[in-house]
C-alpha cells in the first residue's frame, strides 16, 4: 500500500491514498509518541464488509453512516456499508506539498473533501461535502481515529455529566446500559471512564456526549497529549473505550474521541432520534477539526 507524510518540526503525518487516505501515523516529534492504533490493511472492503479487529486501526472517515443500514427507503437508494463509503477504498489527492495534502472521494452522489493542513504543534483538518444528487441527502458524518492509549492517559471533557451508551460489553456479556455517568464511578462500570484502563479489563463501550458546540477533548498524561478541537457547527462527540473488550475479549487496546454529526451509530438512528445533517440538491457543507499535540495548556 502506497503511503506518503507531510511533516514540519512538530509533526510527522502519515496517509494512504489507495485505502479512503487513512491516516496510519500521527507522531509528536517533540515526544516520539505515535497517535494511531497501528496494523495492517484488510482486504476485506467490499460492499458486505464487516468492520472488525483487523479493520479497526488508523483514521478513518465515516460517511454516510458508521454502523451498516439499509438506506433503500431513502434518497440513498441503497444498503450503506458498515462504516460508510470512504475507508479502504481510493481518493484522489487533488494537492499535495510538504505539510498539505487534500484529497477527495468522488461517488456519484456525493463528492467528500479532507484537506490536512500542518501548523506548528496543530494538524488542522478541513472537509468539504458536497451533494451531487438532485434528492436530499440525509447523512451521518464521524471522525473515526483509533488512538493508541496507555494505563497512564486521562481523558478530559469539558462539560460533560453523562453519556448514553449504545455498546456496552463487559467479560464477554453484553448489556444494555441506556446511560453513563461522566466520569464515575458506575454501578455497572466501577472504573473511572477518564482514566484509560488495562487490556485486562476485558470490556468496552461506546458512548455520546451531547450539547458540545465548539467543544473539546483531551487525552494524555505529562508531557504526552492530543487535543481534539470541532467548530461550533457540530455539538455531539462520539467516545468508544474499548480495553480488551471488543470485538470479543482479546488484547485490543485503544480509544476515539469522535467528533460526529449526529449521536447515533447509523443513519436510521440519526434520522429516528434527531433532525440529521441533510444536503439540498446541489448543496455543500464545510467543517473544521483541529487535533493538537503538546502540553496540556
């Protein structure tokens, strides 16, 4: 798989263009950490993919939905694949320099724009969608970054009481846990959900924060953080904690700090529980997401 970087003093970033410009690495400089859940890429990306523990490393981009729904009722005409269109699939790189590089997926219904721009310690990420169809076209957008995590980082939220949850998997069993208190302790998750947990924990769950326009996240620990700042156009943040537990009690280790436009898993559920994100004919959308590494100021 081809892969190129753009890079300045302070960061070191990774994409493959051939594979939906996954980002496989993000590096401080400053500290050598590396940001990303590292492996290997799946050939598994047809339309019946399943996004499982060989998919699930790297960043990657979910449009028009995350979790697989069938859409054939709507605009979209269509079954939407497990984590949406992009991932594992090509993008042209429209421009390239040593600390920039946009690229586009082109669908005949849509075409998705991702411009990664280096600024000193911030990596400023810039998308562009737009609705090549002539129906409107509801969607579902999550910045899906799988952080490789240490017993050591914290995660910080501003702002946040609960979560609700819509995964929730503990030694094997799964349960239906509607909500979460933000950080703890739980009744039925006795840990502090900020304090990243050892493997062994053997469970994981996936929960929304809502009510964060132009919000922020945090995780690290010392010298070692990354902070993920969205503009005021998006309000809900996915969190997935997955130490051991997923896709069944193994030696996965990591987490995401989701922005997204809506608190659902798949489209069906945006357009159940909330007025989606939706694209007139013709109609465009722009956003920004600012990851930054460093200190914790």
């Amino acid at each position: 798989m081809k892969i190129f970087e753009i890079e300045n003093e302070q960061l070191l970033v990774a994409i493959a263009p051939e594979y939906g410009a996954r980002v496989v690495s993000l590096i401080d400089k400053g500290t050598g950490r590396e940001w990303m859940a590292q492996g290997g890429f799946s050939h598994n990306t047809g339309e019946d993919a399943a996004y499982l523990g060989a998919e699930a490393v790297g960043w990657d981009e979910c449009f028009p939905t995350v979790a697989p729904w069938d859409a054939s009722g709507t605009a979209w005409g269509r079954h939407l694949r497990d984590h949406g269109d992009i991932w594992g699939r090509p993008t042209e790189v429209l421009e390239r320099g040593p600390d920039e590089v946009l690229t586009r997926t082109a669908h005949r219904q849509f075409s998705f724009e991702r411009r990664l721009r280096l600024d000193g310690s911030r990596l400023v990420v810039g998308y562009r969608l737009d609705n090549l169809d002539n129906a409107a076209l509801p969607y579902l957008w999550a910045l899906h970054a799988l952080l490789a995590v240490t017993e050591n980082d914290r995660i910080q939220i501003g702002a946040v009481q609960s979560a609700s949850a819509t995964y929730f998997s503990r030694h094997g069993q799964s349960h239906s846990v509607p909500s979460l208190q933000w950080p703890g302790p739980n009744a039925n998750w006795p840990e502090l959900l900020d304090h990243v947990q050892p493997v062994d924990l053997q469970s994981a769950v996936k929960l929304y924060a809502s009510g964060l326009p132009g919000g922020s996240a945090t995780v690290g620990h010392g010298q070692e953080w990354l902070r993920i700042d969205w503009d005021s156009g998006i309000s809900d943040l996915g969190i997935w904690l997955n130490f051991g537990g997923w896709p069944s009690p193994g030696r996965i280790h990591q987490i995401a700090l989701e922005p997204t436009s809506a608190p659902a898993d798949h489209l069906g559920q945006a357009l159940q529980r909330a007025n989606p994100a939706t694209l007139t004919p013709g109609g465009s959308h722009s956003w920004t997401v600012t990851f930054t590494v460093g200190a914790n100021n």
